[in-house]
C-alpha cells in the first residue's frame, strides 16, 4: 500500500512515488536505508515511513496510517486524509442500489478523482465544481486508490 | 451511438405543456419565473419545489410551463423524483426544458442523456454560466449540442441572460435522434420487451418505447404502474419473469450497467467537448464556506446564526414589533376606533359582544393574528428566506448529521425541523424531503410533538423570559429531552433502516433581496390564509362556550386534570381546548392569564411545556393526514395529547418535590 502515497520534494516541489525510484533500486546500499532522492532535484531527505519511529509517529498523527493499518482490503475515502485526492475504484456491497445510482449521478464514478475536504463532523469530497457532505459510514463503503496531496484540478492541468 | 438512428414508432409528441425537468438547485424555478411572470418558492436548498407549480409562457403562446421537482437521476428514487417521472410519463408534453448546471457538466450531461431517450422534443439550458465562467469551465456548446441531439442554450436566468435564445430554440425543438447502444444482453432485453408490448397491443406511448423498455429494466416504479394500468396481470408478469432472467443472466444489476453505457458515452463527450473543467475555488467565499462545515468553526458559525436568528426573531419580532402593534397600534388605535363604531352601528348586545366582546371576532380572533402573531412568523420567514437563500441549510444538514443520526435519521431532517420552527404545517409538507417514508414518519412526529411554531415560540419567550432565565432553560430542556427520548423510542420501534446522508453543498450565495421579499410575502399569504380562519373559529368558539355556560362547566370538568395533575389554575382549561384549534392561540390564552397575575413561576414553566408538547394545530393535523393517512395523524394525536399532559405532570411534581419558584 505504501507505494499508493507519493512523497513531495520540500526543495522543488517535485511529487514522486519513493518505491518507483529505479536510483533507488539499483544503489547497493539501498536495502534498510531509510534516505530517499528528489529525481528532479537531487535532494536527499528521509522518508519517513521507512523508519520505526517515523511509523510509530505516523500512526498516532496521521489518519491514513491508522486507517491503512485497520482496513488491510483497500483504501476507502474515509482513508484519504483532507486535502488529499484520490481515485475512485468502485462502490462496497453496503451501499444500496438508490444511493449508488445518486452517487454516480453526482459524478463519483470510477476512475475518476476526487478531493477530499474534511472527515469530521461529516466526509465532505469535491467532485468537478460539486460539493458534497456524506455520512463517514457511507464514505468508507466508497473504495479508492492513488491517493495524493492537492486539489483534483492539478491533476487535470 | 449517434443523432441519426431510425426513429421507432410510439413517439407521440402532441400537447401544449413545456416541463422544466433538471437536478435540484441549477435554477428551475427562477427560469419557470422568467419564462411565465409567476413567482415559486425559490432557494438554494434541494427540495423547495414540493408540488407541481403550472404557469402559461409569455412569450410562447398556448403553452404550459411546469416546474417540476428537481431529480438526480433515472430511476426515480423520492417522493419527489417520481413526481418529476410522472410528469414525463403522463403529462403531454410539447417538449422538455431540461435546467443544467453550466459549471457540472458532467452529471448535467448524464441527466440529458437521459432525457434525451425518451423521444420528446428536448431543449437544454446551460445555466449557471456566470458561476462556470467564474470558475473557468469551457465548454464547445456547439460540439454538446451535436453529440446530444439537442440544442445547447447558455443562460443566466437570475440576470435573464439568453432567455431570448432559449424560448426560439423551444419554438423549434424537434425530438432528439440520440440512440445509445447498450451492451449485447440489454439490446436482446429490450427487443424482447418491445416484442412483447407489440403482441400485447401497445404500440404507442408518450415516450419513445426503447425508452419505457430501458426504465422497466431500471426497475423504474413509475413506468411499472404505467404498464401495471395498460396491460393484464399476466403479460405484467411474464415481463417481470423475463427481466428476473434477463438480470440473472449478468454479473451487474441492469440498472448499473444501463447506468454505466451512459457514463462512459457522457464521459466520450466531456472529452470531445470540455475545453476546462475548471480550477478549485479560491475565493473568499469557498473559504467561508469550508468554515460553515468545519467541527469547531461550523459549531460556533452555527451558534452566531442562532442568536441571530433569536434576536431578530425573540427581541425584534416578538419584543418590539408586538408590543409596537399590539399595545400601540391595535390597543390605542384600531381596537378602539372599532369597538367605538361597531357599539354605534350594531344595536343587538349579543352581535357587539361577539365581534368585539372579551372573546370577540375582532378583539380576539382578529388582534391575535394580526397584532401577535403576524409579526413573529413575518420575522422568521424573513430570516428563514436569508437561510436558505444562501446556502446555509444543506451545511446545517451536514453540521447536524450526528444529533439525527441518534434519532434514526439523517442530516436533512434538519430542513422540516427548522421550518417548523416558522410553521409547522408547512414543514410537514417539506418532510418529502427525506428519501424513505419511515423517515418521513419520524420527521412528522417530532414536528407534532416537540418542534413550536414562531408564534408559539413568540409567546412562549415572552412568557418565560419574564420569570427568569432559569426557566427558559428548564422549558428548553424538557422539550429537547423528550425530542431525544421520543425519536429515539420512535426510531428503534418503527421498522426499517435509516438512509445515510449524502447532500450538495451549493456555493454560498448572497441571497438576492427582492427575491427573500417575495417569498417572505408569498409565505405570509399562505400562513394569513390557514391562521386567520381558525383564529375566527377560536375566537367563536371560545363566546359561544362563554354564552351559554359551558365555558364554566369545562373548566370545572378539567379541574382534575389541568388543577389536580398540572397544578395550574381552572381557568387555564379554557386555553387547553383552544389549543386544539391552534396550540399559539391556547399559549395566547395563557400568556393573558399570566398577565393578570393568575400564573406563579412553576405553573408558567408546566403549561408553557405542556402547551408546547400538545399537536400543534387542526391545520397540521389535516396536513399530516394527506401526507401519510388519517389513521397516521389521529394516532400521532392520540399519541401526543397523553404525552403532553404526562411531561407537564411530571414536571410539576419534579419542581415541587425541588423546590424551583417558590
């Protein structure tokens, strides 16, 4: 699951996925390092999900770790943490065939992204130029995957 | 898939009616007001169009505009959504007016698609354009326009941008030619269904019949019925057999993968056809409107929205315009300007006193309604129009989700409940809302039992903040306490499952004032209308006891009941009985006595809770009974009174064995 969450250089900007780095893989050194290489930039920085604290810290801060950790099946949107986007997959079994169809409707259909707001005190998600608030229970039933930081228009650009 | 596909017999498009058909809150009802010169309950909340509203066009001669309610999506799944299905199925229609939302196009394009099946002439405005240029959504209307069939129309209806265009393009709109092909298994359902129509005789419809083929296999409830009236029981069930098959026979429900074809031709189109999607917000506003759903910043939003919503409600409404006409304007102007020429003109006594006695026509019926009450509800619509005209109440639906949920609903439930807080009767006809009748149900009762209407509030505020504030939280309490413990009650005893929340969050809007204004009026007719008789008959019935004793017996006959159990004085029997006509007229009865000094704190708390307890009038009663049945309502009213009477007993007695207000 971890290679689904790109790291951003804090140097220049540049969004990459750590586990795709061939540098990386070809580095004889590369087996427990805990550093990681903007390949824009050069920029070395560790990445922290590959460190034992670094994970611990994750685990209590950051809502996708917990989640993660606790849904072992696959990302859903209450996964995604706000102000993250991510692709829609499909739709779990618990949502009935009416609330399915006025999702679709209101253009949460696979394949495409969406943004993710807030969780508490409801999901809210932005579809396109829609905004929608939904029950966290029904936004867990909603499978996703790829999930990255920023609004979906970035990835659109 | 493409415009130029054979046409099948069965289109039939004849008939003198345009209906507006499109998602909720894209502008239906603001272009229904351009196109005919009449005005409908317009807001930024889905749902506002609860019923039919028919307007002859002004520029289009002999012809219909409906406003219809606003769908998500075919099938239907609401109250409100088969409304809408009806129309297209049974109304004849010369054409659809579909009212998209120019800046999402991608479900307004999934909506037209749909339409655009059916065979009727179809036209689709763009509208919103001004909030989608706003945003950078481009799009090629031309190239929209050739891949749907239909003629594409950009408009602003709030500024009356491209209506010019619009009603042309209506004078021309010719059936559109879309024909989508589905995959192989649904083709062979639907050569089957049309077969099977023919050999049962149907050979017309009012829409296209690849298109009521395409429906039944959705499971539409709507074109069931339809067929259910058209064709036996036994060619009805051989089709149900076929379509129990036909699903069988696929991995998807048909639903889903007639739903899928479409998706991935709307999404061939936005391709083609979107030059931007448009960026996120970055205003001003969009941040605002992150704040309105924030856990803490929402809370604390919506708590400045309250106390403004009392102030000028509580302080303004009821305070300084009641005491301005009621004191001023009726008790040292009109009631005696009135009382002066009627004593002059009238010679029979009894004729005087029952016009302007102490339980007179006017000094009673007609001061209470238009001096006390009036100016309450005027207030709140006012404020109520500002909410909703904003875009305020679907964030109230999101921030309130949780409280609901524990009564067995959802967010939206919050709509009626605040209504209610206007008038209670007309919420009970927004409870069509909420998407199951259980829920409807659960809404219904809360709002008969424990929502006040502003008038009662009104007086109810008066009442106890002139005792102390402890008392206004006491009253409070109570109430919101058997709100809890009865919708909880209510909603672990009624069977069903509880629809989770999902609702847009329309943009926050200014809301524009000539249109708060006309609805604020708009609603005060209709409120004029349903109060004022009934305060006529009160008043009537409350001389007419007086006059011939009865009004004595009854408050003796109660004394057990509202002396012995409720601890309040006898004559507040009286105030009870009319309670039954209107409960703000039973607490206008109570605030009187309370006036006279009649009241001590503890029985100003009990009666003003069991006042409030009681259903709220005949009007809601009548209303409850159309929406659900009469057996629903006198159950509710069976439910209620008892209830009422058992909360303010025990809360006399709590107060007492405590020791509050003595």
């Amino acid at each position: 699951m971890s290679d689904q969450i790109n790291l951003t250089c804090p140097l220049c900007g540049h969004d990459f996925n750590a586990e795709e780095h061939a540098a990386c893989q070809t580095c004889p050194m590369h087996q427990g390092c805990n550093l990681v290489c903007c390949p824009a930039c050069g920029y070395q920085m560790v990445d922290v999900r590959r460190t034992l604290v670094g994970r611990l810290a994750g685990s209590v801060f950051h809502r996708e770790y917990r989640r993660r950790k606790r849904n072992r099946h696959g990302l859903t949107l209450s996964d995604v943490p706000p102000g993250w986007r991510a692709k829609v997959v499909g739709f779990g079994d618990g949502i009935p065939p009416a609330r399915r169809a006025h999702l679709q409707a209101y253009g949460l259909v696979p394949d495409d992204w969406v943004w993710v707001v807030q969780h508490s005190p409801v999901t809210v998600i932005q579809i396109d130029q829609t905004e929608l608030a939904l029950e966290n229970s029904l936004a867990s039933q909603i499978e996703v995957q790829h999930i990255r930081k920023g609004e979906v228009y970035e990835d659109r650009q | 898939m493409q415009c130029h596909g054979s046409v099948e017999l069965g289109t039939n498009v004849t008939g003198g009616s345009i209906a507006l058909v499109g998602h909720p809150n894209v502008g239906k009802s603001v272009l229904f007001h351009q196109l005919t010169g009449q005005h409908v309950t317009v807001s930024n909340y889905p749902g506002t169009t609860v019923e039919l509203a028919r307007g002859a066009a002004r520029r289009l001669p002999e012809t219909l505009i409906l406003d219809t309610p606003g769908v998500i999506t075919f099938p239907p799944h609401s109250d409100d959504e088969q409304v809408t299905a009806r129309v297209l199925l049974y109304e004849p229609l010369r054409a659809i007016l579909q009212v998209g939302d120019a800046k999402n196009l991608r479900r307004t394009l999934l909506l037209c698609v749909q339409l655009a099946e059916l065979g009727l002439p179809l036209v689709l405005a763009l509208n919103m354009m001004d909030e989608a240029e706003s945003r950078g959504v481009q799009a090629d209307h031309d190239l929209l326009s050739e891949n749907l069939c239909v003629p594409v129309v950009p408009t602003t209806a709030t500024r009356g941008r491209g209506l010019d265009e619009l009603q042309s393009a209506l004078n021309t709109a010719r059936p559109p030619q879309l024909r989508l092909e589905y995959p192989e298994k649904i083709e062979l359902a639907l050569a089957q269904f049309n077969a099977q129509l023919k050999q049962a005789g149907v050979k017309d419809a009012p829409i296209h019949l690849r298109a009521l083929g395409l429906s039944w296999l959705s499971g539409d409830p709507v074109t069931e019925s339809w067929l259910a009236e058209r064709l036996s029981v036994e060619v009805v069930g051989e089709l149900v057999s076929q379509r129990a098959s036909q699903q069988g026979s696929l991995q998807k429900s048909l639903v889903a993968t007639i739903q899928e074809a479409r998706l991935a031709y709307v999404e061939r189109i936005i391709k083609r056809a979107v030059t931007s999607s448009g960026q996120g917000r970055r205003n001003n506003r969009a941040g605002l409107s992150r704040l309105t759903t924030h856990p803490v910043w929402g809370v604390l939003i919506l708590a400045a929205v309250m106390y403004a919503l009392y102030w000028f409600v509580g302080i303004f409404g009821a305070g300084i315009l009641v005491s301005l006409l009621e004191e001023n304007l009726f008790g040292q102007v009109i009631n005696p300007w009135v009382v002066g020429w009627v004593q002059q003109l009238i010679a029979w006594p009894f004729v005087v006193d029952l016009l302007v006695g102490e339980y007179g026509l006017w000094t009673m019926g007609m001061t209470y309604a238009l001096a006390l009450i009036l100016p309450i509800v005027a207030t709140f619509f006012l404020a109520f129009g500002v909410m909703e005209d904003s875009g305020y109440l679907p964030r109230l639906a999101a921030l309130s989700n949780r409280l609901f949920e524990f009564l067995g609903l959802n967010g939206k439930a919050v709509l009626p409940m605040v209504l209610g807080l206007g008038c209670v009767t007309m919420a009970t006809l927004t409870t069509r809302v909420m998407e199951s009748r259980r829920e409807r149900l659960l809404v219904t009762l809360l709002l008969a039992l424990a929502v006040p209407c502003s008038a009662q509030l009104g007086v109810v505020m008066g009442m106890l903040a002139s005792v102390s504030l402890t008392a206004t939280l006491i009253w409070g309490g109570v109430v919101f306490l058997v709100l809890l413990v009865i919708g909880w009650l209510a909603a672990r005893l009624m069977p069903g499952e509880r629809t989770q929340l999902l609702v847009e969050l329309p943009p926050l809007r200014w809301p524009v004032l000539s249109n708060v204004l006309i609805k604020t009026l708009a609603r005060m007719e209709w409120y004029l209308k349903e109060v004022l008789p009934l305060f006529l008959v009160g008043a009537a019935l409350m001389f007419a006891l007086d006059r011939s004793g009865l009004l004595d017996w009854i408050t003796h006959a109660g004394e057990p009941l509202v002396t012995g159990w409720l601890g309040l004085p006898p004559q507040a029997s009286a105030a009870f009985l009319v309670g039954f006509l209107r409960r703000d007229f039973g607490a206008t009865g109570l605030f009187l006595m309370q006036d006279d000094g009649l009241l001590n704190p503890i029985q100003v708390v009990v009666a003003m809770v069991t006042i409030t307890l009681f259903i709220p009038c005949i009007a809601s009663v009548m209303m409850i009974a159309r929406e659900s049945n009469w057996r629903t309502a006198l159950g509710m009213v069976v439910l209620i009174i008892p209830l009422a009477f058992l909360v303010g007993g025990l809360l006399y007695r709590g107060l007492v064995l405590v020791g509050w207000g003595i």
